[in-house]
C-alpha cells in the first residue's frame, strides 16, 4: 500500500467522520469543529490526489490551492465563531433555533 492510498483513505475517513459530527450534533462550536475537520479531509484528500505522478513528484499549483485553501478556512472559522459568540451574547443560546420554534417579534 503506497503513501498515496493511506493519505487518500485517511482524507476520506476524516470528511466521514466531520460529515457525520455536523450532522449529529446541534452545539454550533462542535458544528464549526466538525466543518474544519471536514476541510482538513478535503485537504489530504486533495493533496493525496495531486500526487499521482509514477516519481513521486507532486504539481505545485494543488499545493498553492491547498494552502490557500487552508488561510480561508482560518478565516471562516474566526468568522463562524464570532457569530456564535454573538448569539450567545444576544439569546443566551449556543444552538441555533429550530424552524418553527423563532419569535415573530
């Protein structure tokens, strides 16, 4: 098995487990962690694709993206927990509110 494939399965494992975390937990902070494993998945997974050349020579432009990538997400994690912060401060809630359950004023 080359590095290649355990990066591949592992990437895949991670978007597997963040998947299932965002979608079985209602805290917003464990939602956010749950997206950024997400990511980080994405990452290997795309890293793990990029290196596909016989030589073991990766292209550098999937680098360039995967970091890119990567200030992105550190951005929209700051932003996502500070609307959080925000909600807490103004409903003292730290979940966010079910379809039928808002306040019509």
């Amino acid at each position: 098995m080359t590095t290649t494939i355990v990066f591949g399965l592992t990437g895949a494992a991670l978007i597997a487990i963040g998947l299932w975390a965002f979608v079985a937990r209602v805290h917003l902070l464990r939602k956010i962690l749950a997206f950024n494993v997400i990511g980080s998945g994405l990452f290997l997974l795309f890293g793990a694709l990029a290196r596909r050349a016989p030589d073991g020579a990766s292209d550098a432009v999937p680098q360039a993206m995967i970091i890119t990538g990567i200030v992105v997400a550190f951005a929209a994690t700051a932003l996502a927990e500070t609307l959080a912060e925000r909600l807490h401060e103004q409903t003292g809630r730290t979940t966010l509110p079910e379809i039928g359950d808002e306040d019509d004023g």
